[in-house]
C-alpha cells in the first residue's frame, strides 16, 4: 500500500475516533444500585431473580413525574434483581393497541383511564391479574377502585396505580377572611356565597376551558361533577355506562345549574372577560386571577395546585392560611354524602412470567405507594398509603378524602365513556353550549354521536 | 445513556448498511447472471421489484385496510355503510363537507389570482427579485408555523386588557371592541383561509411568473402592432399561453387544501364550526378512537382529490401531444 493511500484511510479513521470519543463523552455512565447498600427486609417476598431479568413497563407519564416513578422502583430493582425499563411517551393511547394487536406491547402497562382499559382486556390483549396483586388490591383499595380494574366480562386485570381529585375549588383565605365568607357545605349555599361575592363587587368565578384540541374538558368535569352530586352516584354509573341517554332530565339539571354560574355574565369571567372568554382562556391561566382578587374562586383538580404562579414569577403559597387554597365542592345537602370525582392510572399485563408479577404486585403494595408519595406531586387511593408523607395540604386534603370510607369516588365520567363522547362531541358539546348554544340542544347533539353497537 | 447503549446503537447503523448494500450487490448480481434470452426483461423486472414491493406495502395495502376499516366501527364489526350515513346526517360532520367545499372553491382562486396578478405587476419591474421574494418567503414557514403566527394575530384580549393580537389592536386604534375572531362563525373559517392563501399565494406567484417569461415577445409585440390594449394582450396572448402552468397551479393548490389540516388544528382544533375532512379524520381516528368514521372520512377524502388528480394528469398529457 502506498503512502498516499494510506493518507487516504487515515484521515476519515481519525475523523470517526475523535467523533466516537466525543460521543463517550455524551454518556453518563451511572453505577447500578447494588443490593448490598439497600435495606430489603421489605422486598424479601418478592423473592430475587437470577440472571437480571427485564420487565418492560409503558405509560404516559413523562420528564420529572417519570423520573420519580423510576426512582420509586430503585430499591426493588436492586433487592430483587429484576431490571425495570420504562418508556413514557404521550403516544401511549393511541399506540398501545396497535402495539398490542402486533405482540410488541411492553410487559406492563400503566393505563391511564378506565375507557381505554376497557377497550383492551374486551379485546383480550391484557393478563388476568395474578393472584397476589389480587390480594393485595382487596386489602388495599376500595371496591369502586377494583371495580374500575375488573372488565365487563368479571375478570379482574388491571390494579389501580395513583389518583388524583377534581371538584376542587380554589379560593384565596385572605379574601375570604376579610370579607367574612364561610366555606358552603351545600351546593345551595355555594350559590349564595356566589351572589353575595357578586353583589360586594367582584366577580365570583374564573374559568377557562382551553386547552389546544382538548378545548372543552375542563367544562366536563364541572358537568361530571355536579351530575355525581346532584342525581348521585348511581345516575352517575347509568350515564357513563349510557343505560339512560345522554340527554337524560338528571343531565340537562346539572348542565343547566353549571350554566346558572358559567353562562352568567354577573358571575364569570373575573378578570378575563366575558363568558365567551371561556373557551379562549387556557385552562392553566384561568385560576390566576385569583391571586390578585379580581376573582373570587376557581374550580379545577388538585393539580392546579402545580400551576399557581404570580405575574412577577415568584412562588405561591398553597395552604390555608397563605395565598390560595381549595375546598371540595360541596354535596347537594349540607351534611350529604361527601362524592367526589377524581382519575387514576390502571397497572395491567400484556405479558406473563415471574418477574412480571413480581414487579405487578409491589407496585399494587402500600410499600410502594409510600415510595412514590414520598417523592412528591401525586398520591394514591391505597389505604395503606400514610397521608403525612404527601408533599403539600392539598394532597394531604386529597389522600385522607380518598381513605375515608364514607367518600363515594367515581371516575371522571369522560375517560369512561366511548372516545367518540369523551374525549370528541363532549367537549365540542361544552364548546358550543358556553358560545351560546342552549343545554337541550347540545345533549341532544351529544347523545346523536354515541356509538351504537 | 451509557456508552453500551451508544456502540450498540452505532453497530446496529453499520449494519443496516452492510446488510442494504449485501442486498443491492445481490440484486445487481443476479440480474448480471440472467439468462441471455429476455435478458432486459428480467433486467427490468429486477429493478422494478423494489418500488413495486415497497408500492405493494406502503399503498396498496394501507388503501385496502382503509376501505375495509370505512364499513366496520371502532371493535372492527362490520357495520355496512353506517359510517358514511353518520357523515352526511351528523351536523357536525356536515359542516365539516361545507367548510372543506368552500376551502378548495376560496383557496386555489384567490391564491392563484393574487399569485398571477402580482406576478404580471412586478414583471420586468425594478427589484423584481426582491418583490418575488417578499411574496415567496411564507412558502418556507411550515403550516403549523404559520398557524401559531397567525393566531397571534387574531388573538383576543377582553376589553380593558392590553391587546397582544394585531387585528384587535387595529380596530382598538379605530375604537372598535375587541371581536372573539377565532370563535365567530362563519367569519373564522375565512380567516384561516387567508393563513392558506398567505401561504400558497408565493407559489403561484412563482410559476406564474417563470411562465409569463416564456410567453414569447414575437406574439405581444405582434399583438402590439395590431393595436391592443394591455387588458386585451393579457387576456388573449399571456393567459391561452400559460394555460398549462395556471392548471398546474390551481390543481396543485387545490390538493394541498383539501388535505390541510395542520392550520385548522393549530387555530381552532376544528373548534367552533372550522373542522374540515382532514382534521376531523385525524379526530375521529385517533382522539376519538373512533376508526372506522375516520376511515371513512379518508376515503371520501381520496375519492375528492382524485378527479383532480386526473385532470390534471389529462391536462399534461395533452400539452405533450401539442408539442
């Protein structure tokens, strides 16, 4: 070989070196736990595995909430040897089916609302439940949870993971104070308040359903919510199941007491404008006038607390007595059943092995519901779960509501309905009802697009 | 990351290479060893093979799925036409046609009018460069760019607020009241087709103008001799002479509006009466779960891009012939 095809050979050599040591660069190569500097007197029944077996986990959850889902898991991973990949993507939904239907959906899936499930363990893609996660959902859920996990056939598949609570209602404490407002215990009194804040001078409510091409569903949890209170939790279970249609008396009610606050230009939009500046606001910026009383309440989930921010960048303070805070919103009755709404994911198995139970059934224990509260930002309905280790008041308020044994939970009744209502003609429903359109028209419209079948 | 991770990866790329030209080597060889007889034909059959493979799983497949998906519901159970009845009965749906007719009537006319009557008003002008660039630069933002722009234009602010959105801002200078744009029907759907226009506008402008410059001068000036009027050398020289690119354009323009969706969903998300057939396919497919309407939103699609297709294609065909 001669030295001008040598010359030739080295440089692209070069080239591909300095590039590939660079790229080293980029790694962070992370020592692995290792079970030695872990105390795994509480992961002692999940047995440990040989030969590092993989469990593939997907779900939407992303960025910091996935990294502290990971995180919750690090211990078992290195007491019981079994390695735990999760892949989060937004895609989840509308991939899982197609993944499944192809026999490449990841061992475990954590399932973000009970239509989807549904859809899936129908179509037979999902594992029943091994025994021991069974056990463990019977000593640690509610029956209204496990049966959100059992499918239409009576099988049970699928163990709840975290929750959350809608129907909250934000208010600022000061605000309240000073002008010497009482927290309603009836929906009633809820509308007093409402009127006698109007009649002081402000504006009693800011709402805002936008939210890019799910415009519309912060309007259906109000609907959910008042439908689950006033016509009660049986109603409730009719309407999302469609046993009675969707432009049912008990509905057009609560749309119409929904349309009593939001439809009415005394009431709305404090500090944003009119009633049809609630369909431009963003959901997200539609509580901010809260903070600097231009409105008096705000009703949206707990994890609203998450969005709080003031004009100049600088932190709001969530808890009773600081800047603002949330009541549910209250029963039909002072002293009624205490009902609320509220999501959750569901833990199911597309796959079978020992592994894959394993880690199915910690993550259905209370050990691991302490774990991941502990980290912060979310909670679980777990009954093992110790409320004091949830990061703020609010998610404390949320836990003990969802322990109490007298709190009637039902899902958010869009993610149980068929996708062609919940998640389509329902908040297109919304849309047009707050631009105008009156109550009967719009569930007529809604009831039309329900799938047959 | 861990550096494993990265060299696995590395090694995967080295050998999708490897393997691709293995493939081609193989092909290439073969079809040197074909027999003598027929040789071009195998030749031909070889090359085409690929293309016809690939043809066979990214389009015909994917269209016979389609049509079949269009007559069953989201359980895959075959439910006859009842998909195309919920399209032409549901209101919702319906004004999902009437918005997709007036874009593809709207679009292509305006944009193809306002391309050719500025291509011909800057033509031979001073900085006729610039001018052309001016107009052809929306060309380079994408759709959904152009969406979020033009959102911001037409944003709303209620009344004591300051205003962030141009055209609320001028009718504020005019003391007007701020108007809910995005949200006023039927004046909504207008709005985004002038996003549609802004943008398409710049490729008429284009070809317009590179086809006025091969009208050739020996016919105006003659024209010119005989005694016309601008107006009457523009109508009965310039337009018959580029007959063939005007149908180019309009049938390009009218394609890409039939299938615009990027714009309509970045706006209003085919909220307050805008949806159009690739939006609310997109939504009944994929938020919806609802397959079977949005494969049947897709067909009816295809079925409408389709005439055009073919005219264009004849108009092509004869032009050849002519020449």
């Amino acid at each position: 070989m001669s030295v001008k095809q040598h010359r030739r050979l080295i440089v692209p050599v070069a080239a591909a070196a300095v590039m590939g040591l660079a790229l080293t660069g980029c790694t962070g190569d992370i020592a692995a736990q290792t079970a030695e500097d872990t105390d795994c007197a509480a992961y002692a029944d999940y047995g440990t595995f040989e030969g590092n077996p993989e469990v593939s986990i997907g779900g939407t959850i992303q960025d910091v909430e996935a990294d502290r889902l990971v995180e919750s898991w690090a211990d078992f991973q290195a007491c019981t040897g079994i390695t735990v990949n999760y892949t989060g993507t937004k895609e989840f939904e509308a991939q899982i089916a197609v993944l499944a239907e192809g026999g490449s959906a990841p061992d475990i899936g954590i399932i973000p609302q009970p239509g989807l499930f549904n859809k899936l363990a129908d179509a037979g893609f999902l594992k029943p439940a091994p025994e021991a996660v069974e056990a463990n959902v019977d000593k640690w859920w509610s029956a209204d949870w496990k049966g959100y996990g059992t499918a239409t056939d009576g099988t049970f598949y699928a163990a709840p993971l975290m929750a959350s609570v809608k129907g909250y209602v934000w208010y600022s404490p000061a605000m309240f104070e000073d002008k010497g407002y009482e927290i309603p215990t009836s929906l009633d009194e809820m509308m007093d308040l409402t009127a006698q804040i109007a009649a002081d001078g402000t504006v009693p409510w800011c709402a805002g359903v936008g939210s890019g091409d799910a415009t519309g569903w912060p309007g259906t949890d109000w609907v959910e919510d008042y439908v689950l209170r006033q016509a009660g939790a049986e109603t409730y279970d009719k309407w999302v199941k469609h046993e009675i249609p969707f432009n049912d008396p008990a509905i057009v009610t609560a749309f119409n007491s929904v349309g009593d606050i939001l439809k009415n230009p005394e009431y709305v939009n404090g500090g944003l404008g009119d009633v049809s500046s609630i369909i431009s606001t963003e959901f997200g910026d539609a509580g901010l006038p809260v903070l600097d009383d231009s409105c008096a309440m705000h009703h949206q989930a707990s994890f609203y607390e998450g969005f709080w921010k003031n004009a100049d960048g600088s932190e709001v303070s969530v808890a009773p007595d600081g800047d603002v805070y949330a009541f549910l919103l209250p029963p039909a009755e002072a002293g009624g059943e205490q009902a609320v709404t509220g999501g959750g994911e569901l833990v199911s198995a597309f796959n079978e092995g020992d592994e894959i139970t394993a880690v199915l059934s910690y993550l259905s224990s209370d050990t691991w519901a302490n774990n991941r509260v502990e980290l912060g930002g979310v909670i679980s309905a777990n009954t093992g779960l110790d409320a004091s280790l949830a990061s703020s008041d609010i998610l404390k308020q949320s836990v003990e509501i969802l322990q109490d044994e007298n709190t009637v939970f039902r899902f958010d009744g869009s993610d149980l309905m068929p996708g062609a209502v919940g998640t389509d003609s329902f908040w297109k429903g919304i849309v047009n009802w707050l631009s105008g359109d009156d109550t009967q028209k719009v569930v007529d419209a809604i009831e039309s697009s329900w799938p047959k079948s | 990351m861990t550096t494993a991770d990265l060299l696995g990866k590395i090694i995967q790329v080295v050998a999708a290479l490897a393997a691709f030209s293995l493939v081609i080597g193989l092909v290439l060889f073969l079809i040197d060893k074909a027999p003598k007889r027929g040789r071009d034909y195998w030749q031909l059959a070889f090359f085409l093979l690929p293309a016809l493979i690939l043809l066979a799983v990214g389009l015909i497949y994917p269209a016979f799925r389609t049509s079949l998906l269009a007559f069953s519901n989201s359980s895959g159970e075959w439910v006859g036409a009842e998909n195309f009845i919920w399209m032409f009965t549901q209101p919702a749906a319906l004004v999902t046609l009437g918005n997709t007719v007036i874009w593809v009537v709207v679009v292509p006319i305006l944009s193809t009018t306002i391309g050719l009557a500025y291509a011909m008003f800057i033509d031979k002008s001073r900085g006729e460069k610039y001018f052309k660039a001016l107009v052809f630069m929306p060309m380079a933002i994408s759709f959904v760019g152009a969406g979020i722009i033009w959102r911001f234009v037409y944003d709303y602010k209620s009344g004591d607020n300051a205003q962030i959105g141009l055209l609320n801002q001028i009718l504020v200078w005019f003391g007007g009241e701020p108007v809910q744009w995005l949200q006023t029907s039927p004046i909504n759907t207008f709005l985004l087709i002038v996003v549609m226009i802004w943008i398409q506008t710049g490729f008429a402008m284009v070809i317009c103008s590179a086809a006025i410059k091969g009208v050739p001068t020996e016919q105006i000036e003659a024209a010119q001799l005989d005694g016309t009027n601008p107006w009457q050398r523009f109508t009965n020289v310039t337009l018959p002479g580029i007959r063939g690119s005007l149908v180019v354009v309009i049938t390009t323009i009218s394609i890409a509006t039939l299938k615009v969706f990027d714009i309509v969903r970045t706006m209003t998300a085919g909220n307050f009466n805008t949806s159009v057939i690739a939006n609310e396919m997109y939504t009944q497919a994929f938020r919806a779960g609802e397959q079977g309407r949005g494969a049947a939103l897709a067909i009816v699609l295809f079925l409408l891009v389709l005439p055009i297709v073919i005219y264009n294609v004849r108009v092509l065909r004869q032009q050849r012939e002519i020449r």
